[in-house]
C-alpha cells in the first residue's frame, strides 16, 4: 500500500482518537563517520514511515534491544542481527542498563561494518539522581559499547512519574546534557520514554511546551491499553499534535496478550501499526519470529476504525493491570 492511501485509511482511526493531522519536520545533525570498513546495505525491503519532526524515514519494525542482551552467546545474538538486517529491519534499540551493557556490546559489534546504513538508538537510565554527569557517563559508555561515534537517537529512560521526570528536567539534570549532547553533534535527535503511567508523559510535553523540545516519544502501544492507564487515550492525541516522532513498545504487553490466548501477533502488530506511531520496537529473541514479524510489516494493511474497535470491545473483559505489569 502507498503513503497516500495509507494515509487516508488511518484518517478515520485519527479522528477516533480526536487526532488532528500534523506534518512538520526538523533534520538533526550530521552522522559522524562511523568505525572500521563498512560493507553497504540494500534499501528496505519494509514499509517506512516519519518519524515526526525528525523526518527520518524508518522501517515500521525495529528490533528491541533487550532480547539481543538475552541471547544464549554474543554468536546467536550476531544471528539475531544479522537476520534482522537480511529483513530490512534498519532501527535498532537499545538501553545502557540492559544486561549491563551486554546488549549494546553485542548490537555494537554485530553493525559495526554497517553503522552508516542502520540507526541505533539507545537510553539513559539512572533513576536514582537523573543527574546530567550520569547522563554524560552513561552516553560515553554507550558509545564505546555501540562501535560508534554518534546515536541516530538518545531517550531519557523509564520514566516512571511526574517528580521523576521533574528530576531529570531540572537545571543539572539527565535532559539538561542529552539536549546538549544534541547541539554538539554527539547524537542527532533525542526523546523521552517511559511505561508506567501516562502522567508522566504529559508533565514531559509541558516541558516539550516550555522550549524542550525533543524529537521522540517511547511508551506502550497494544490493545489492552486502550482500556487502562492508556497511553492512547491520555498521551497519544497531544503527541501527534505536536509532530513527535512515536515510537511503539510492549506492542503485545510483553508477551502476556499472546501467552494468555487473547490476541495473536498478527492481531498486536495489525493494531500497533494501525495506529498513529511511526514505528514499533519488538523483542524477537529467535530468528524465525525476526522473519515472521517481518513478513508480517510487508503484508500490512490497515486496520478499518471498526476493526480496531472490535478488537477493543473483544478484550475489554480481560483488561487487568496483571496483564500490563510493567504499569504497576
């Protein structure tokens, strides 16, 4: 399916939200040059969308991060990679915390020969000061774990209330370095995520409002949202108002939508990417779900409004915070 017809089909599921259109855009600094010989990659074989303001156009499934960290040796986690980038998948997230750094050394070696063709974005956690120098500590050993001399995108990590992201917006907090980072060329967009209450969110758009203006949010997408604590119903309109790149995770409630028999993967995706968000971070842990999930990204076809509503109304009698622990 084209943009232009994908972009009329989604308009109806738009205004059922309450969701105006929106297309600005902003470019980011300039990619550094990456290390060691690279070997070019083929375009996409995946459908791409904006990524908001940023104007990157990025394939509508990337990799999550913390299943390369899981794999059973730094080989399979190479395998991962690799048969990720065999399915046009060219986003790929990250966390400094994931495994203790094992995720991004893993992700940093297995793309070190096609950094300039592939986006990395990676976060920043340390909930416990989200001071600016653990910010600068954690982007330097990201870096140097990742193979690279820039990030594509850099988030401030799990934000998990309102005081928290105050912490991290204070003068000398986490957010005051990651914008710095971007004006000195360190990273080219960044953003903010989180996926224990929209609240906090939305105390980041005030910030957003004020003048800090970030390029990306990251926060739960699946169907079971949409009945509690919905990040959909509470975050998602102002989102798309404002043209910040969204970015998609737990799109099957970490697994439980699927493990519980309520949704199947098909089910999750077709609802995610029928949505307003520009791409969907997935955990895939084994190469089979890696091409499964792909395949799926290249047959998609928007969901009609009454679709998604019936899904909704289909689940809404198994909506349980249990389901979606990552909430609590």
């Amino acid at each position: 399916m084209d943009r232009r017809t994908f972009s009329r089909t989604i308009a109806a599921v738009l205004a059922g939200l309450g969701i105006p259109a929106s297309g600005r855009s902003a470019s980011g600094a300039s990619p550094r040059a990456a290390r060691g010989a690279t070997r070019g990659l083929p375009p996409s074989s995946l459908p791409t969308r904006r990524l908001g303001r940023t104007g990157l156009d990025v394939p509508i499934l990337a990799l999550g991060g913390h299943h390369v960290g899981r794999a059973s040796s730094e080989a399979d986690a190479r395998v991962l990679v690799e048969t990720a980038l065999e399915e046009g998948i060219r986003f790929f997230d990250n966390a400094e915390s994931y495994q203790n750094g094992k995720a991004e050394r893993w992700l940093g070696a297995a793309l070190e020969g096609v950094r300039p063709d592939v986006l990395i974005m990676t976060k920043t956690h340390s909930p416990r000061d989200r001071s600016a120098d653990s910010a600068r500590r954690h982007l330097e050993g990201s870096l140097e774990r990742l193979r690279t001399d820039y990030l594509d995108v850099w988030q401030l990590h799990s934000t998990k209330s309102v005081d928290d992201v105050d912490r991290a917006f204070r003068p000398g907090g986490a957010m005051e370095y990651i914008m710095r980072a971007k004006e000195e060329g360190l990273v080219r967009f960044v953003g903010v995520t989180g996926h224990v209450t929209p609240a906090a969110h939305r105390r980041a758009l005030e910030y957003w409002d004020d003048g800090w203006q970030f390029d990306t949010f990251q926060f739960p997408i699946n169907p079971i949202d949409y009945h509690q604590r919905s990040f959909q119903r509470q975050v998602l309109v102002d989102i798309v108002a404002r043209d910040i790149g969204m970015i998609a995770m737990k799109t099957s409630a970490d697994g439980r939508l699927l493990r519980e028999g309520i949704c199947t993967i098909e089910e999750t995706l077709g609802y995610v990417w029928s949505m307003p968000v520009n791409v969907a971070v997935v955990g895939m842990e084994r190469p089979d779900l890696v091409r499964h999930n792909a395949r799926l990204a290249r047959e998609f076809e928007p969901m009609s409004p009454a679709a998604v509503q019936a899904l909704r109304d289909r689940i809404e009698p198994r909506a349980d915070l249990a389901l979606e622990w990552y909430k609590t």
